[in-house]
C-alpha cells in the first residue's frame, strides 16, 4: 500500500506532465498570433499616414478603430497579469516538489 508521501508524488508528477502535454499541444499558436499583430501594426501604420490631423471620419470608422485599440488593449492587460499569475504559480509548485522531495511540510508562506 502507498504512502501519503508516495500518493502526493505521483499526483505532482501527474500534473507536471499533464502540464508539458498542455504546452505541447499549443506550441504555433504563439506564432499565428504574432503575425496577426505585425500584420496589424502595418495596416496601424498605413492607416496613421492616411489619416491627418484634420480629417473628419465618419462615426463608424472611429467607432472600429477606437474596438481596435480596446481589443488591443484588453490583450495586453491579459497578457501581462498572466505573466504575473505564472510566476507566482511556478513558485508554489517549486515550493510543493521540494517540500515533497525532502519529506516537509506542504505549506505555503502567509505573506501571500
């Protein structure tokens, strides 16, 4: 019969790789995205040398461009509280291996 120490082992080992596999699966998707985004920098920059200072745009246009950069921005906010989430998750899971490989207690700091 297997252990409390042996069952939480293969559950972290489990989810690790359940974790690779994840990542295995999405790899390309980053390179799609990045060339949406150059592609939508050129058309960024072709619509800003079109457009003077004095031009008068129907409602609509502006409407579609201010979407644009609310999308944009909504991404990027995402994408920078992620970074943020990942970092602080990495962190916890190092702190469980470990505390499961040297046989300590799992618990996490109560300044968090």
């Amino acid at each position: 019969m297997k252990t409390t120490k042996d069952i939480i082992r293969q559950f972290i080992k489990e989810e690790l790789e359940a974790i690779r596999t994840n990542e295995a699966e999405h790899k390309g998707e980053g390179s799609m995205a990045r060339s949406q985004l150059a592609r939508t920098g050129e058309i960024s920059n072709m619509l800003e040398e079109m457009i003077g200072d004095d031009t008068n745009l129907p409602e609509w246009v502006e409407s579609k461009i201010t979407k644009a950069q609310d999308y944009l921005s909504s991404v990027l906010n995402y994408m920078r509280g992620e970074d943020l989430v990942d970092a602080g998750d990495a962190a916890r899971e190092m702190k469980a291996q470990a505390a499961v490989l040297n046989r300590g207690p799992l618990e996490e700091d109560s300044e968090q």
